[in-house]
C-alpha cells in the first residue's frame, strides 16, 4: 500500500467553509520514465479483456435470463418494490455491461427499459408489452445472434423500442416537468 | 511521461455484479495491482474499507440495500475513525448528467460511466493519483473540491464567502488511519 510520511493536514478555515489540504499521499507510487518508455499498461489491459471474451457469450445469457426471471417475478407477485428493484437492476446491468460483452443494441434496449421502470408514474399501468418487446429483444439478441443480421436487424430493433418507450414516457410525464427534463436530457456517454 | 506503480496501490472493489468485478479484477491485474478486495455490496464494502485502508476504492451505483452511493456518504465521514480522504471512483452505468451531480454531491472523485474500458479506468486512475483535489468542508458537504477549474472571467453569486483564512492542525491521515485499523 502506498504510505505517505507523517505530515500534519493543513486546513484553511474560512467563514462558510474548510480548505483542507495534504501532502498527496499517493505521489510516491508515481513514477517518472522517458518518453520513449515502451511499457503499455492500457494496452496490456485490453488484451486481458480481450482473453475473457471468450466467456461473454456465457455471461450475457446469464444477464439476459436474470432479466427475464425478474420480469417473471413481477408478473407473478406484481411491482412489489422488491421486484422493480431488481427488475431495475437486473436492466441497467445489461446496460453498462452488454457492449462490453459484444452486445451494444442489447444495451441500448436495456437503457430504454431502465427508462421505463425509472420514469413512469406508475408501473402497473404501463402496458406490459413494452415491458415484454423490451426483455424479447434482449432474449432474442442475446440467444439468435448468429441468425440475426446484427447491425441491421438488432440495430433497428432497439431504436423502435427506445423511440415507443421515450413517445409513452412523453405522454405520461407530459405534467411532471422534472420527469421530463431527465427524458430529455441527452447521455454523458459518447455516442448514445 | 509518468506511470503509476500499481503494484504499490490497495484497491477496493464494490460491484453486486460477479461478471463486471471479473473485469475489473483483471484490468486492474493487468495495469500491475496486487492488492484488489472485493465487495459485492456497500456494506460489505464498508467493512472492507475499515479493515484494509485501501488507496483508492472503486464502486459500482446500483446496488441492493446499501448502494454505492450511500457507500461514498459513509466513507466521507469527517469524523469518523478511518479515512475519509481515499479517492472513490464511480463507475456505473448511470449515464445521465443529474446522476454526476448527485454522485460528485456525495463526495465522489471521478466518475466512470459504463461501459467500461481499459483506457477511461486507467485515466481515472491515473487523475485521482496524480491530481489529488483538496477537500472542502461546509455545513452540508464533505469531499474533494467539486471545483474543478477556476475562472477569472466568472460573473455571478460567490457560493463560498469569507474573510482571511486561518489555520488549524489536524493529525497526520496517515496516523488517523493507523489508529482505525
């Protein structure tokens, strides 16, 4: 663990608030090299990441039946606030996970959905076949991909779900401004 | 050119999700870390961070009962036992502007928005190592400095106000951590 020798933290007192600064005590696992230095730890890494993708076809059904079970359950028991959390969860996993896996449209639907569960105002009176086209895709994506042209065919299919999911969410949450606003508001992440 | 000696760097790991810890296991491997705790929720997480002091910690959001964001308030506890300065890197899949805000609101360090590769983890990384922001008290906020640039050009309300600052001495981080373990 990289320590830093004892040095007392300074810290500034001012009307409304502290300053408090310390020598950093994580400089000393910092290193300086030439420019010409060949080591690639980023480089190293994707190549690490690239040697599990074997196992991510694997892993995405894993997710992708997880989704499934946790819709089931709430078809069976209803929008316990048990079962929409993990239908929540079980969604935006999918999400920041599936491109990773090789299954970007997969994440994209996935974000539609989490949309769904996270804006509507009541979820037992969304219709449920956006819930079922939503989690289908997935499935299908997940277990045809080799039949399905995936950039054309999965790639279509999301952008229709995600278009019905944001015209419903814009309908329901046409009263709630702030709802709204978050709808609206574009992703941080490039290329959403 | 700097790099960083990870194998000197204790990280702890927070993801309900076994697949996403794999990855990050072995990214972090890959950059050179030894030490990698894992924790499937933020309880776990908080007992972990008591007991191994790691350097930097790195959390999932979403989690069930105590998520990573309650995680990061409990961490950024000015008086609590252990460390409250350890940088906390936020990687999620929450890829909405409001979520930044409350995240960097509860005393996060850098945000890290799924999905996630080799390069943005290894920049947050390298930020939080190479870059440490000082941290700001207030009466609602404890966590590093949310500001950061400064502008000469600003016009506007000064949220922060005060008359010449004076100075306290407070005990060493390293000390203060020691004496919680």
């Amino acid at each position: 663990m990289a320590r830093n020798s004892p040095r007392d933290i300074e810290v500034k007192a001012f009307a409304t608030h502290h300053v408090i600064t310390q020598p950093n005590p994580l400089r000393k696992v910092l290193r300086r090299v030439e420019e010409k230095d060949m080591d690639d730890p980023v480089g190293r890494a994707e190549q690490a990441l690239a040697g599990l993708s074997s196992e991510f076809k694997d892993w995405m059904a894993v997710e992708a039946g997880r989704l499934a079970a946790a819709y089931a359950a709430v078809q069976k028991d209803g929008f316990t606030k048990e079962a929409r959390d993990e239908l929540f969860r079980a969604a935006h996993d999918i999400k920041g996970d599936a491109a990773t896996f090789g299954y970007p449209s997969a994440a994209v639907i996935a974000e539609s959905l989490c949309r769904v569960i996270e804006h509507a105002p009541d979820l037992a009176k969304v219709p449920g076949e956006l819930f079922s086209h939503h989690i289908n895709a997935i499935q299908a994506i997940v277990h045809e991909n080799t039949r399905l042209d995936s950039l054309s065919v999965s790639g279509e299919l999301s952008r229709r779900l995600r278009r019905v999911a944001d015209d419903y969410l814009a309908h329901v949450n046409r009263d709630r401004p702030e709802h709204l606003e978050a709808i609206l508001a574009p992703s941080i992440v490039p290329g959403d | 050119m700097f790099r960083i000696d990870f194998n000197k760097l204790r990280f702890l790991v927070c993801d309900d999700n076994p697949h996403m810890r794999r990855i990050l296991r072995t990214l972090l491997h890959s950059f050179g870390a030894r030490e990698v705790y894992e924790a499937e929720d933020g309880a776990t997480a908080l007992e972990m961070y008591s007991h191994y002091v790691p350097d930097i910690v790195i959390t999932d959001w979403a989690m069930p009962i105590f998520d990573g964001l309650e995680l990061a308030q409990m961490i950024r506890q000015p008086e609590s036992k252990g460390n409250p300065y350890a940088p906390i890197i936020m990687l999620t899949g929450h890829s909405e502007k409001r979520r930044v805000t409350v995240a960097r609101d509860a005393g996060v360090t850098e945000f890290l928005a799924k999905p996630i590769s080799a390069k943005g983890l290894y920049q947050r990384i390298l930020n939080v190592v190479a870059n440490p922001r000082p941290f700001i008290k207030t009466k609602t906020y404890f966590g590093p400095d949310r500001r950061r640039n400064t502008s000469s050009a600003y016009m506007g309300p000064e949220r922060r106000v005060g008359e010449k600052h004076e100075v306290l001495q407070q005990p060493s981080l390293l000390d203060k951590a020691r004496s919680s373990i």
